[in-house]
C-alpha cells in the first residue's frame, strides 16, 4: 500500500517500505526539515514517524512523546466507534479498551538530558490485526493484547488514520509552543493508563501517582517517590 498521503502545512509524508521510525531517524540525521512523516501502511498494521527539531533541551523535548500520543488518541477517537476505549500508556503503550495494541517509541541525535538535540522523532506502531489470529476468528486468546480491527474499528481506514494524527499533533504542537505543557498535561491525564494503581517500571515499583512537570514518571513505594525521567524511554538510534 503506497499511496500518497495529505499533510497539513509544515509537514510532509513519505511512504517508506520498512521500519518508518528507523527511515525518520535516517531522514532526520541527514538533514531533513522538522515535519517529515514516515509512513508504512502495511497489510496487518500502520507506522508512522514525525521529526522534530527541537529548540529546547532533551528533558523538555521528550515531552514530544506524550504530546503525539494525545493526537494519537484525539485522531484515532474521532475515527471509531464512541464505545472504544483509546488510552495511553507512560511508556508510550497504546491501550484500546483496556488492553495493549501497538505503541509510541523515540530516538533522538542526543541522550544528553540538559543538550538541545540536533533532532527527536518520535513513531508508532499500531496493529490492524492480532498477528496469532489474522482472520479474528479466536480474538479472546490474548485478552491483554489486541489489534485495531479486533475492537470493533472495522470502518477506520489508515491513510485516515495517519492524516489524522498529523492533524492532531500538530495541533498539539502549536499549543505546547503558544501556552506551555499546562494543556497538554491536562489532556494527557485523562487518558493515561495505570494512573494510581501498582506497577513496575524499567524494575521499580510502586503506586504511579502522576507526573511532574516534564512527564517524569512519579512512583511511590511506601513513604519514598522516585522519579523515572521520560528520557530514559529513549531508544539507541538504529
């Protein structure tokens, strides 16, 4: 599936034919201009990577990785069926009612918290079908994975889909620049996943009990809160 897609300004879309967030992050260490979609709409499921180019330093920037999460979800929730649940998780896991399907990663030119990266993308990855059960004929096998068209999302379509979360992020974008993470942190509460429940997280845990200001992960464990940076979600370039 190779057709072109439509990007709102500033932005622009290549269709790739493997890893879109390895083909982001070539594009983006050669010098590509902050907007580059990435895209893979594949036959059991879609990918997409953005570029950024940041002008803050990486503990600000990573805030990125929620911030095209809440387009994910404000795209994807205006495309299906009201009843499905689309939440997200601190690590950059992707929920729809309640169980795992797909997620957001990030690569960046630095992982250096206090250097401005030279660039960040940020990508996801999103099932259309679960891969043990293509023809949805046993979807309750794995009730804690799903797929895209196991939740009753038959009608959304990925080009949509794709064109959608660009819409949305940028969106997202231009609020964050305008006003700050005060919205954004407002948002993304309402749909993160876990939030004030038991978890572990890279071997920690404890009760998730919020986020501070640059989307560290707060995790409590009696009378300690330890702090989780999102930077240490960063993934080595590929």
């Amino acid at each position: 599936m190779s057709e072109d897609l439509s990007f709102p300004p500033l932005m622009s879309g290549e269709a790739v034919a493997g890893d879109a967030l390895a083909a982001a992050v070539a594009r983006a260490a050669q010098g590509c201009d902050a907007g580059q979609i990435c895209y893979r709409l594949g036959e059991t499921e879609v990918e997409a990577a953005l570029v950024f180019a940041p002008e803050v330093p990486l503990a600000r920037a990573v805030a990125m990785l929620p911030l095209c999460g809440v387009g994910f979800q404000n795209a994807l929730g205006a495309l299906s069926p009201p009843e499905v649940a689309v939440q997200l998780g601190w690590d950059g896991g992707i929920r729809l009612n309640g169980a795992s399907c797909g997620a957001f990663r990030m690569v960046a030119s630095t992982t250096d918290p206090e250097a401005v990266p030279d660039w960040l993308v940020v990508g996801f990855t999103l099932p259309l079908y679960p891969a043990d059960d293509p023809d949805l004929s046993n979807t309750g096998a794995h009730p804690d994975r799903t797929a895209l068209y196991a939740e009753g999302c038959a009608e959304v379509q990925p080009p949509a889909l794709v064109e959608s979360w660009a819409r949305h992020t940028l969106h997202w974008i231009n609020r964050w620049e305008d006003n700050g993470p005060k919205a954004l942190h407002s948002e993304w509460r309402g749909l993160v996943f876990d939030l004030d429940a038991e978890v572990t997280i890279q071997g920690q845990s404890g009760t998730f009990i919020g986020v501070d200001e640059d989307f560290g992960m707060l995790l409590r464990d009696g009378e300690t809160t330890r702090l989780i940076p999102l930077t240490t979600l960063l993934e080595p370039a590929p």
